[in-house]
C-alpha cells in the first residue's frame, strides 16, 4: 500500500466518522424533541383532567317536614353528573330502595349521593 492510498483510507475512515457523529446527533437531538413533545402533551392533557376531576361520596340526612326528593336534588345533585333531576331521583330512589318518588315523610334518613373536588 503506498503513502497515498493509506492518507485516502485515514481520511475516509475520518469522514464515515464524522457522518456517523453527525447522524448520532441529529438522533439524540430527534429523540430529544419527541421526548419533550410527549411531555408537553401529556402535562396538559393531565392539568385539564385535574380541573374537572371530583370523587362521589354519600351522606345520611333526615327528612325535613316539607321537603321532597326535588328539594334534596336541587342542594345536592351535581348537574355535571346527572342529565337531569330526574336522573338523580331515580339513583337516589334506588339506593333507598323506594318504589316512588312521592314515599318519604319527614322524618326519616335518607342516604344521597353528591361530588365534591375536596378529597375526604
């Protein structure tokens, strides 16, 4: 092998080197901005879950004279669970076990489902 072709080789072996450096950073560099990419994603994508999340939790709570389950609904029921009134009504009828909406009487207790932020 002369001195020539041996300079060639080095500096071949120098360039496919160098391209391989490069290709290695633009990898970790690639990768890098998937990686932040996902982060971002995922950071906001959790804070709006965080905002609108709430736990169902049930109280005991006696009949007032007068009162009706549409009473109990309007201080308790979470319109952002329920479709309507009448939606929580019926959770509220079925967990008592009530036939009808018109069977309490002050009085007696009742247990009520209700939402809340506030982890307890």
């Amino acid at each position: 092998m002369t001195k020539s072709e041996y300079r060639r080789m080095i500096e071949q072996h120098k360039k496919s080197q160098r391209q391989q450096r490069i290709m290695r950073r633009v990898l970790v560099l690639l990768a890098a901005v998937c990686l932040l990419v996902f982060v971002a994603a995922f950071t906001t994508t959790a804070a709006g879950r965080d905002e609108q999340k709430t736990n169902k939790y049930y109280t005991n709570l006696c009949v007032a004279p007068g009162s009706t389950l549409s009473d109990i609904a309007d201080v308790y029921m979470d319109s952002a669970h329920y479709e309507d009134r009448d939606d929580y009504i019926y959770e509220v009828c079925s967990i008592n076990h009530l036939d009808q909406a018109d069977e309490i009487r002050a009085g007696e207790y009742l247990v009520v489902p209700y939402y809340s932020a506030e982890v307890k």
